[in-house]
C-alpha cells in the first residue's frame, strides 16, 4: 500500500512526464470570497504539502507544477 | 504571506470547480483520458461561468489548450460522447504547427458543439504581452474567434494559470475586448 506521498508524488509526476490529465480543483467566483482571495498560491501549496509531508522542491517540480499539488490534495474533495 | 484558510477550504467543499485541462494528449494515453472524462463526467454539472454555483457540489470544467489537432479532435469527439460540452483554448501561431494545424473550418465544428477561449496568439504569458505585441496577442485572437464563432469569446486563460492583474496591458486589453473570466491554476474568475 503505497503511503499517501508516494501517491501524491506517483499523480504530480506522472501528469507532468505523460500529459494526462488529473482533475484540479478550483475556487469560481462565488467561491474565491469564502477564502483569501489574496492568498500567495505558492505559498498555499506550499503550507498545504506540508501537513503532508511532501517537500516540493524535493520533487523538482516547476512552480506551476508545484498548484498541481494544490490539486491532487484537493481531488479527495470530489465525490 | 497568507496561509491556507479554513475558509479556502470551506468554499473548496461547498462548490468546487473541478477541472481537467489537457494539452498534447498522445496515443498512448487516450484511454487514460477516456478514465478521467468519465470520471469527471458524472460529478456534476458542466461549469458555465455566467450561472451562480449551486448550493453544494462540484460543477466540471474540461479544457484543452494549446489547439493540438490530435488533441483537439480527440478531445471534441469523447466529450461530446460523453455529453460534455468542453471548452477549447486554441493558439493561432502555435510554436509547432505539425501538431497545431487545426483549420479556422475545423473550429467552427468544433465550436457547433463546445467553447472556444482566448489563449493569445504564440502562447505569450500576460507579462510578455506589451505595446508592441498586443494587437498580434491580444486583440487579433479573440477577433479570430468571434469571426469563426459568431461571438465574442468570454473567457480567456493565459499561459502558466496566472489570475487577473489589472496592472498588466494584456489584462486590461483583453477585458476591453469583451473578455470576461479569467482560468487560472487557482481559480475561475469574473474579471473586475
């Protein structure tokens, strides 16, 4: 059973080398003001990978790579 | 800086938008496109930018950038299969024309059935849109839109997922010309 971060990890990469796709998830309009709209996206990636852990610059992800993780924590909120 | 909020995640739960955005998409990775498609596909309803979010639940946004032919045909035929209307961000002086040669005839079919955004014109990112190439970015792609659509496109998205910054010429030149949401890697949004 892979742990958690090899999951994350196993998604991130493999989006970036094979260009499929992962589901993001993203604030709409009517959203974004519930949160801090102002929020650094880095940042927030950033505090978010680590409560689990994952360390992005250790995954050599490029920054736009690094909201990726943003997304694959957020994909466990979809049904 | 600011950290992640309860609130992000509140807002997050509620209604989130999840989105599938695809670029080259080859041979060998068709069927795990037909997984996510599907996948998505039944989350919740298609994301329109000008309907307000449902009281709870995700709403889906497919995309596909860059105007790659194999892509682009790919992805117009399993959406509109699996009853997605997609949105479609095409380049019109695309650094590789062998994979990009879609024909204005060709977006218009696929624009019968889908959505077509604005996405520059050689895939500039709003900082490297200045005075001198605003016109070739800017403003002749979303006109080349509207001449193959019928209409003005309402939402644009720049390369590398950058949100609005009123500050930059690209900015403000495309919601001049009628650009109205904005994808980003954080969000879709109404452009002040």
């Amino acid at each position: 059973m892979p742990s958690e971060q090899s999951h994350l990890k196993r998604m991130i990469l493999s989006q970036s080398v094979e260009g499929t796709a992962i589901p993001m998830v993203l604030f709409s309009d009517d959203t974004l003001a519930q949160g801090d709209a102002s929020a650094d996206q880095p940042e927030v990636v950033a505090s978010a990978a680590a409560g689990l852990g994952v360390d992005p610059d250790a995954l050599e992800l490029f920054s736009y790579d690094a909201y990726r993780l943003q997304s694959a924590l957020g994909e466990g909120l979809a049904p | 800086m600011n950290k992640w909020t309860p609130g992000h995640s509140a807002a997050l739960m509620r209604s989130p938008i999840v989105a599938l955005n695809f670029h080259e998409i080859a041979a060998e990775h068709r069927d795990s496109v037909r997984r996510s498609l599907r996948h998505v596909a039944g989350m919740g309803p298609r994301f329109d930018p000008d309907e307000p979010a449902p009281a709870d639940g995700p709403r889906v946004f497919v995309a596909f950038y860059d105007g790659m032919r194999d892509a682009a045909f790919f992805g117009a035929e399993e959406c509109e299969r699996l009853g997605i209307k997609a949105y479609f961000f095409p380049l019109f002086q695309h650094y590789d024309p062998h994979l990009a040669n879609v024909t204005d005839d060709e977006w218009r079919q696929i624009a019968a059935v889908h959505e077509i955004g604005f996405h520059t014109a050689t895939h500039a990112t709003v900082a490297e849109v200045t005075p001198l190439t605003v016109e070739r970015e800017v403003v002749e792609p979303i006109a080349r839109i509207e001449a193959i659509t019928g209409v003005r496109p309402r939402i644009g998205a720049w390369k590398g997922g950058t949100r609005f910054d009123a500050d930059q010429l690209g900015n403000r030149t495309a919601r001049e010309h009628g650009i109205r949401h904005l994808v980003s890697n954080w969000s879709i949004e109404r452009i002040p």
